[in-house]
C-alpha cells in the first residue's frame, strides 16, 4: 500500500497542484497479513480501501479470499508509533463578544498550538454564520509551535447572535473541532457623544478616569456609557481607548471616527 496525503489529491483536483506533483510519503508491505497472495507475482492484492479519520481505522478489500469472496481487513492506525503526530490546542475553547457595533468589525484571537512532533495541517476553517468570519480558511502549524487566528464579528443588528466555526485538521484525536461563537450586536452611539463617558458634553480628564475606573471593575457602565467609552469602536474597553480619550482631548484624534 502507498499513501499520499488526501490534500495533495484535493489541490490536484481543484488545479492547484499538477498531477504528478503529488508523491507517497509511506509505503507499507502487507503481504503477510493477505490470504490469497501466495507469490510476489500476483496481481490484484488488494482492493478498495477506506479511512475512517475520525476513528483512525483503515479498511482494505482482500477480494477472492474464500473463493470468490472478499474479506476486509481493518487496521487501527495510531499517530503516535510514526513517531509524528501533531496535537491541536486551542487558546478558547469558544469566543465571545459582549459587544460589538453594528455594522463595525470587532476582532477575535484564537491561538491555535501544536504540542505534538509533526506537522499540524487545519485544512478548512468554517463559520456557519457570515457575520462572524476567520482571517485563513487552512493552517500550518510546525511542531511546538503556534499561529494566532482572527475572527472577526460584525454585527447587522442589534441582539444576540450563535454561530459555530469548525477546524478540520490532520490530528486524528481531534479532526475535527467545533468552536461555538457568541456575540452581541449594538447601536453606535450618536456622533459626538464617544469619548464623554460622564455625558457631561464635553470630553476631558473626568472621562479619562471615567474609563479608567470601568477597566479596573470600579465603575459599571450601561450600553450607552460603553458606546461613549470604547473610544475606537472596536468591541473592546481597554487602555487604547484611554489613550484615545487623552488624544481627542489633545485634539490629535476624535473618538468615534
Ligand atoms: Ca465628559
Ligand atoms: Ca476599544
């Protein structure tokens, strides 16, 4: 039996990859386990042959083994005795946005490492939901490393909002994983009201420690204190925002815009 890799075949067949590009990476000699074969000069030692990822089972026709019919053999193949297996871990095990403005994209990071000794290939990357999409639809991932994924959610109204992102990917303990994803759209505030988190009319330093106070947990803020606070409209309260205070306070930027 040779093997080569499926998403060589798939490139081959979506014309990303010429035909004889795509080469074996293994061979494996069976003879020994088959029934009919009595010399090397047969042909027709085996017939079709099935894998089962998910399981890590490969099914192989043996044809003409009591008389006229076939046998299937079944071999678990682990990962783990080629002495490469990759193992995906993720930062999350989901993503949520508490908010996000309509219409405004809001980022997400998911880590996704490699603890194992072979290579990690994600193959497709999947939302189910167009409103929440992932920055690369396939992955590569070198041993013991890691690569960080976007999603990035834009909200088309206000409300909650469910999707799920799938990864399909060649570490056959978990070929595929389901990541739900939650978020919540909301309506911008009105212009010239980001920045002045007191509602005061006016953006200057009371604001500034206004949305230092809502970082630390001392100041709980409502939707519109949210949408005044996250000065740069990106989903996210955080020092950039205070930073972003202090610049429109400087007149070097203007939160909202
Ligand atoms: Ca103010
Ligand atoms: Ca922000």
């Amino acid at each position: 039996m040779i093997f080569y890799d499926p998403n060589e075949l798939a490139a081959v067949a979506a014309g990303d990859m010429e035909t004889w590009e795509p080469q074996p990476y293994a061979v494996s000699h069976i003879d020994e386990y088959l029934y009919h074969v009595s010399s090397g000069q047969q042909k027709e030692h085996v017939g079709a042959a099935s894998f089962d990822r998910h399981n890590g089972l490969l099914y192989v026709f043996e044809p003409l083994v009591d008389d006229d019919k076939s046998i299937v053999h079944v071999w678990k193949v682990k990962s783990d005795t080629t002495g490469e297996a990759p193992r995906i871990r993720l930062s999350a095990d989901s993503l949520s946005w508490d908010f996000a403005w309509m219409g405004r994209p809001s980022v997400r990071f998911l880590t996704i490492f490699n603890d194992g000794d072979g290579f990690l290939h994600i193959s497709d990357i999947a939302s189910d939901d167009t409103r929440f999409v992932p920055s690369s639809i396939q992955v590569s991932v070198a041993p013991l490393s890691s690569q960080i994924l976007d999603v990035t959610f834009t909200p088309t109204g206000e409300g909650s909002c469910e999707a799920t992102l799938t990864m399909s990917s060649n570490d056959l303990e978990r070929a595929e994983i389901l990541i739900p994803l939650h978020g919540v759209g909301i309506i911008a505030c009105q212009d010239g009201q980001s920045g002045d988190v007191n509602t005061d009319g006016t953006v200057n330093v009371i604001d500034v420690i206004g949305a230092v106070n809502h970082i630390l947990g001392t100041l709980v803020l409502d939707d519109d204190g949210i949408c005044r606070t996250d000065c740069d409209m990106n989903g996210v309260i955080d020092i950039l925002d205070v930073l972003g205070m202090v610049n429109h306070i400087l007149g070097l930027s203007i939160c909202g815009e």
